[in-house]
C-alpha cells in the first residue's frame, strides 16, 4: 500500500510515544532521542494502548497490566517468542510515515 503520514516529529516529544489510527489499524509511534518506531498499539496481553504505556530507552510498559516490550523489535522483554508487529517507519523532513 506504501507510506502513509500519522504525524510530524515536533508532535511526539522525546521518550514518549503516541496512538494513531493508520488505514484503519492501530499503531503506536514512538520517540527514542529522536529515533522513531512503529508499533501495533494493541498489547497481545489483554489489549492496552501501548502507545499510552510509559516508556523507558527502547521499552514501552503496557499501561493495563505491565507487559514490556521492545520498541525496536517488537519483542515482549519477559517473552521473546511473544511480539507486537512492528511497522516499517521513515521519517520525511518533518513528516512521519508508516507502511501498514
């Protein structure tokens, strides 16, 4: 389908991440020093907003029930065999776009 744009960087300040919806899914944006990722915002766990959840470095902690996972990769910190799907992400002057 290709690139679509969910938001400028000046929107999500450094170590905080956001929800968006994208081409009718859920996906969670977010902002480590200025590198941006992109995940499905839905916690396999129970279904938390993870782009609500508080992040850490390259760790966003579910806000529901405290599921960690790695931004970078998608992999839950106390499972690897458990992932959220990480979306490719590029970042266009000041645009950020995300392939779903």
């Amino acid at each position: 389908m290709g690139y679509l744009k969910v938001a400028q960087t000046t929107e999500i300040p450094d170590g905080e991440g956001r929800s968006y919806e994208v081409d009718g899914k859920a996906v969670a944006v977010f902002n480590v020093h200025g590198t941006f990722y992109a995940l499905d915002n839905t916690c396999p766990h129970r279904g938390g907003p993870l782009g609500e959840g508080y992040l850490e470095e390259k760790v966003v902690t579910c806000p529901w029930h405290g599921w960690r996972f790695d931004v970078a990769t998608g992999a839950c910190s106390a499972n690897p065999a458990t992932q959220v799907l990480q979306y490719p992400l590029k970042v266009a002057g000041t645009d950020i776009l995300v392939e779903v």
